[in-house]
C-alpha cells in the first residue's frame, strides 16, 4: 500500500508539474495572443491615421494648388488691364496715335503739302472762300 501511495504521490506531483507547465504555456499563449491582437489593432489604427493624413495632404495640396492657379489668372489679368490702360493713356495722350493709318495718311499728306508752298504764299482761308458758311451748302 506504500508503494501505492508513493507512485500516487508521485503521479500527482509529476501531473500536476505538467499541468502546471501546460497550463501556464497555454496561458503565456493567451497572453501573446492578446498581445498581439493589441499590436495588430494599433497597427490598424496607425495605418488607419496615415492614410487621412495622406488624404489630409492631397487636398490641401489641391485647394493650393487651385488657389495659386486662380491668383495666377487673376495677376494676369490685372498686369493685362493695366496694359490695356496704359495703351489707352498713350494713345489718348499722341494724337497720331489716336487716329485710324487713313486719318493719319491725310494729316502727314496735309503737313506735307504745308511745308510745301512758296514761301511767300500767305497761309490761312483761301480769299475765295465765303464768310458766310451758308452759302457754300447746297439746298
């Protein structure tokens, strides 16, 4: 009966050793299982954020983008107006400027034949020339 209880002893000892080993192996698995549940949560997660960052960018990016393109536009504009009213100032300030090339063919073709008369050609209104302006109309 000694013996009997000897190897019970050991038995038990020896299983509860075992068990004690399998059950703290299975619950250092459990622990890593977690463990790597939360690591692949955060993972998730950190990609998750990386990707509305990148999101984040690409339309800040667009909208600047946009912004410059509409600020280009708008500079282009401006420095065009501007031209545009510097011409018209030019054009308006040179009156050979200001005249059609047929106008200002007739105003060279009129300087021209001036500096052309005689020299003691009087200059001014013909003496043919009527007073009164009625009179040259036809009725």
């Amino acid at each position: 009966m000694q013996l009997l209880v000897i190897v019970g002893a050991v038995a038990l000892l020896l299983g509860g050793g075992v068990g004690w080993w399998v059950g703290d192996g299975l619950e250092r698995g459990r622990c890593a299982q977690r463990e790597h549940d939360v690591a692949v949560a955060y993972a998730n997660d950190a990609n998750a954020r990386i990707e509305a960052a990148r999101a984040e960018l690409e339309a800040q990016n667009r909208r600047a983008t946009e912004r410059a393109q509409r600020d280009a536009r708008a500079e282009a504009r401006r420095v065009t107006e501007a031209a545009d009213y510097e011409l018209t100032i030019a054009r308006t300030a040179r009156p050979e400027c200001s005249r059609d090339p047929d106008a200002f063919e007739r105003l060279r073709n009129a300087i021209r034949a001036a500096n052309a008369r005689a020299a003691g050609a009087p200059a001014g209104v013909p003496a043919d020339l009527s007073a009164d302006p009625g009179t040259d109309r036809p009725e």
